[in-house]
C-alpha cells in the first residue's frame, strides 16, 4: 500500500508558493498591517539596518524626521514638521510691531528662552517715509535699515531703526514687519563661542576652521 503523506505534502508546499505572493503585509503583535511589515511594540536591532532609496516627495506629501527621544536615550520617536503647533527644526515668525518711536524699537523682548532657542532676523521693513536731514545735500543720502538680536535677562530681544533718519511725518503712526528664523538648541548643533583677538587690526583670520 502506498503512502499518501509524499503527495499531500507536496501539493501544500505548492499552495504555499502559489497563495504566498499575495500575503505581501507582515504584521508583529498586529493582525492588520498598514505596510509591508508593521511592529506593533518596540523593536530592538542589534545588527545593521540598511534603507533603500525613496522617490521624491510628490506635492501633496509631507516629509516626517526620526529624532533621538531627549528623555530617553532608547527611544526614536517622529518629528511631524507639518503640525504648526508640534516641536519642529526650525520656526519662522512675523513680529508686526505697531506705532514705535518715530522708527526706532530700541529693546522688544520676543519672551523666546535663549537657553532653549537660537533667533535670528531674516527681513524685516518699515511702513512709512522717511526723512534723513533738512542740511543742504541731505536729501542725497540713504540709510539702510538697522535690525538684530540681542540676550538680555534669558531671552531674545530685538532693536530696530533706520539710523540717523526719522519719520517724515513725526506724528504719523508706523509699523516694522519684522521676520525671524527659531532654531531649536536641541536639534541644531551648537559650537560655542570662539574669542578673535583683532590686535587693533582690520583683518583677522580663523586659527583652525569651525567646519572643515
């Protein structure tokens, strides 16, 4: 009498190979994987991991970074650059500051904690004409506006002005659009201070490079 184990086996084997194509999702602790392969719980990896090449983000897509947990060392968890109101690379603000002195904002505190963020202006113009001298051949000059960022009690603050011009009209109210760049200290690499003696001289040159 034969056996019918060979054959029963074999016809599984084939099924296996025919039906398994289309199992093409893997899920781990999940019994609906949304991709290829999904863990469902935290995964350890102790040998390398190798990632392929991806097309281009099409329009429409958003791009999503994979950040070291700052709590915990072990964790990698998503940094969502599309939620205005999530931790991001970067932030980009506008001040619009309203009716200064004539066209000088000499300290407004933006509040940002300088042990946390680095800011900067990136533009920055101001809404009415401005007048530089009534002294004959005045009116051939030209100031260029004036804006920076300075620490003063913990936080950023910013100066404004068009030096040595004022506005044409001394009553009219005016109003600085000023734009700035925040990055945060713990996702920008931060080098310190570097001291530059001049030597009372015009020009100077770095000892060793910051970046080479």
């Amino acid at each position: 009498m034969k056996s019918s184990f060979a054959p029963a086996l074999i016809l599984f084997i084939c099924l296996l190979l025919v039906t398994a194509p289309a199992f093409t999702q893997v899920g781990i602790n999940t019994t609906n994987p949304r991709t290829t392969l999904e863990v469902a719980g935290n995964a350890e990896i102790t040998g390398s991991l190798s990632i392929g090449n991806y097309d281009p983000l099409a329009d429409g897509e958003a791009s999503t970074f994979l950040i070291q947990d700052e709590n915990d060392n072990e964790e990698i968890k998503t940094l969502d650059v599309s939620n205005p109101t999530g931790a991001a690379l970067a932030y980009v603000q506008e001040y619009i500051i309203t009716n200064p002195d004539q066209d000088w904002v000499r300290d407004f505190d933006t509040g940002v904690d300088a042990s946390e963020f680095v800011l900067i202006t990136i533009s920055s113009y101001f809404d009415l004409e401005l007048n530089t001298s009534s002294s004959s051949g005045a009116e051939d000059n030209s100031s260029l506006p004036y804006t920076a960022t300075f620490i003063s009690g913990g936080t950023w603050h910013i100066i404004a002005d068009y030096p040595m011009v004022a506005n044409l009209d001394p009553s009219a109210t005016g109003t600085w659009t000023i734009s700035t760049l925040i990055f945060s200290k713990d996702l920008s690499k931060q080098l310190g201070s570097i001291d530059i003696p001049m030597l009372n001289s015009t020009t100077g040159s770095a000892v060793t490079p910051i970046l080479d």
